[in-house]
C-alpha cells in the first residue's frame, strides 16, 4: 500500500492485481487535504485504473465542498460508476 499522511488524515492505495486498487481516505477530506486526494486519482487514472476502482471513505468523517467536488471530478473521468464505500450515516447523505 503506498500512503500519505498529515496529522489525522491519511490517504493510500491498496492494490488488487495491477489494474484494480481500493483508495483509502481517513479523517477529513477538506480544502486542507483535497489536493493529495486529487493527485493520488490523478495518478490512477494515468495507470488506467477507472473501471476497478473503489474510494474507501469507511473512516472519513468530514467532506467539505472541495472534497467533494474532487469526488465528483473523478466520477466524471471514469468509465463506470466510481464505487465509493461510506459508514458514516451523515456522509452518506451528503455524497452524490
């Protein structure tokens, strides 16, 4: 898994075989962090990585317009439906 991580928030990629990878986001997706989040999609994308990939979001408890416009930003680059995995009920409400 390759990772980055400031303060509370953590961001990385677990792979599955060469062209499937799970991105993980922790804590919160916010203006403060949405740009790391942006270059770790930007670099799946570069890999070819659109019809196999899930956005963890199980432990991110906070997403702001920012966060989530870079959500949305990568939904309209892939090929099929960005597969997107949230707990948290109020997240949940709030992602397209």
């Amino acid at each position: 898994a390759e990772e980055f991580r400031c303060g509370k928030f953590m961001c990385g990629t677990e792979w599955a075989g060469d062209r499937a990878a799970v991105l993980v986001v922790k804590g919160e997706l916010d203006m403060h962090n949405s740009e790391d989040v942006s270059h770790e999609l930007d670099r799946l994308h570069a890999r070819g990585i659109d019809d196999h990939l899930v956005v963890d979001l199980t432990e991110c408890v906070f997403v702001d317009s920012i966060g989530l416009s870079v959500l949305i930003s990568a939904q309209h680059r892939v090929k099929s439906p960005l597969n997107v995995v949230v707990a948290n009920e109020p997240l949940r409400r709030v992602l397209p």
